[in-house]
C-alpha cells in the first residue's frame, strides 16, 4: 500500500531533494504549509537546511508549531531531517538561544573544536583529530544495535552523508537510536514513540538512507 507523507514547507530549503528520496521508496507526497493539512497528516516530515533561529522563526510565522504539536499528540509519525531533528529539541545554543519544539528533551550544541579524549568514541584512536574541522561534512559511520524498526536492513556500521556544525544531545540515553562519533559521540539517529530524528542527510546517503525513509513510510 503507498503511503501518504506531508513534507512540511515552512520556507526552508531541500524540499525537493527529500520528496525526490521518499517518491523513490514508493511513498506519496504531498508539500503544505497549510496548519490544518498538517494537523490532519497521518505521517509528518519536517526537512531542513541552515540556522536554527531563522528556520524555527519562520515554521512559528507560517502558525505551522500548533499544527505539529497536536498532530503528535494525535500520534502521527514525524520524522525531523538535519535541522528538522534540531527544531525537534527543547533548545539550540545556535548563535544565541533559541527554544525548539520541545517534542524531545535535550539541547543541540556547537561541536568542540577541541574535544577532550572521548575513549568511548567510535574508531577512537582514528576519529578524533586534535583540533576539529567544522562543520562535520562527509560520509561517516552510525552505529546502532538494530532493534528498532526505523533501521531495519540497516547494517550497524553503514556510511551516511553529514553535513552540520551542531549536534543533538538528548536528555535520555534511551532517546538515541543510532550514534556517530566526530571528535565526541553524538547522536545521529533519535526516536521516542512516535517522534524521530536523523541529524544526516538520507536522501543523499543513497541505499543506507533511502531504507530508513522506507522504513519510515512503514511504521
């Protein structure tokens, strides 16, 4: 059966990279700004590129946070990409402070550009270069113990595509599904009932991304 996914269209950019992704997993979508489209979806995506604060202000001028809020509430799935994972939080520290969605708790922090010795850190010894390029750009591993339906057929080790200067710290340990290390280990992957989050960008991390969007037109 196809699956219907609302992209919410806040003004942000790559709206049509991510639809392109979903369409080729078999998903019908349909773009809206519109709150009372958004409210009623029975699955939501909240794509993003950028900063934080101006792309949070925006979705709050559209009237798009009530939408969203009472969506979940109703137990839509919504899935958070890149930024749209970071709105999903209770705060970033992106120039300033900026209050999220509050959907998850937690803060996005900016990536240390001298991170201590984290020897929990994936590939330790290899992954951690003394003083950090940032942002964090390019293929990276996430790993993940493979038990959540969102990562299905997903190897643990899988290359994905990052491209951010900010990370997501959740509150709950148990909020991380699937974690990356660049100088610390962070969380690439989060979920909480019906609420999920990929700091990478899946539409560009080719088979490995494009099964986790299946896997979300799924649950």
């Amino acid at each position: 059966m196809t699956q219907t996914i609302t992209m919410i269209d806040y003004g942000g950019s790559n709206l049509r990279s991510v639809q392109k992704a979903f369409e080729a997993v078999g998903a019908a979508v349909v773009v809206s700004a519109d709150p009372e489209t958004i409210r009623r979806a029975p699955r939501l995506v909240l794509p993003g590129v950028g900063a934080f604060g101006a792309g949070i202000s925006a979705l709050r001028a559209r009237g798009l946070e009530p939408a969203i809020q009472e969506a979940v509430q109703r137990g839509a799935p919504l899935l958070g990409i890149c930024l749209g994972m970071q709105f999903l939080f209770r705060e970033s520290h992106e120039m300033g402070r900026h209050p999220g969605l509050n959907l998850l708790p937690g803060q996005v922090l900016r990536f240390p550009t001298n991170p201590p010795h984290d020897p929990g850190a994936l590939h330790a010894p290899h992954a951690a270069p003394r003083t950090l390029k940032i942002p964090h750009m390019g293929w990276n591993q996430i790993e993940h113990d493979g038990a959540h339906p969102l990562l299905r057929d997903v190897p643990g080790g899988a290359h994905t595509y990052f491209v951010h200067s900010y990370y997501c710290a959740p509150d709950q340990a148990e909020d991380v599904l699937a974690h990356t290390a660049y100088g610390i280990t962070f969380a690439a992957i989060v979920g909480h009932e019906n609420v999920f989050g990929i700091q990478f960008h899946p539409e560009k991390s080719q088979k490995r991304g494009l099964q986790i969007l299946r896997n979300f037109s799924a649950i």
